[in-house]
C-alpha cells in the first residue's frame, strides 16, 4: 500500500510540493481529533471498516450516523488537500487511505476490491 501512496503522490506532485504533501498528509493524520476515540472504540468492535479510498464503511447497521459523520469531517479535510494541491479529491483519498491502513491497529476490518479483511 505504501508503494501504492507514493506512486500516487510522485505522479501528482511535483518534488518539494511532494515531500509538504508527504509532511501535511502526516501531520493531520497523527493529530488525532475529538471523533478519533469513537473511531477506535468503533473499528475495534468491527462496527466500522476502513476502506481503500480514504473513508470508513458501516459494516454493522447501528454504525452507518457515526460513519457518515466521520466521512463528513474527512471529505472537508481531503477537499482542502485537493484545492491547496491542484489534485483531484480521490487521489487525496487514496494517499490518506494508504497512511490510515497502515498504522491502524491489528484486528482493524480493511475492505479491498470489495472483500473485507482483517489487518
């Protein structure tokens, strides 16, 4: 999947704009906002997935408000990196997506090619 992430950004980026986006990517996704406990809470009991393109999946119906609004506040955060880039939204989505199902824990649910699996 890193390979994948740097693909993508070499392709998109140019070298110094490359390594600010490799340094902002990061540097918002170890910032860890109010919702993060809930996310945690919400991937270890299997409610929630994280999924290729950057953005959780309800796996359990009760879980589909708390997925939508965790989308909700990263769409903001992806538009902002695609305008500030000159990118298109889902190549941002990808490169976090990338990040994220790297450092989740063990045990988190990752959905790839439509197939849910555990990390």
């Amino acid at each position: 999947m890193q390979r994948i992430a740097n693909m993508i950004v070499k392709k998109s980026l140019p070298g110094a704009s490359r390594a600010l986006w490799l340094a902002l990517t990061l540097t918002v996704l170890t910032a860890l906002p109010a919702w993060a406990d809930s996310l945690e809470n919400l991937r270890a009991s299997g409610a929630i997935g994280e999924s290729y393109n950057g953005y959780v999946v309800a796996r359990e119906a009760g879980a589909r408000q708390e997925a939508d609004e965790i989308n909700a506040k990263r769409k903001i955060i992806y538009q902002e990196k695609a305008a500030a880039q000159g990118i298109d939204i889902e190549q941002v989505g990808k490169v976090y997506a990338a990040e994220i199902i790297r450092t989740v824990p063990p045990g988190t649910w990752i959905q790839l090619d439509g197939q849910w699996k555990k990390k």
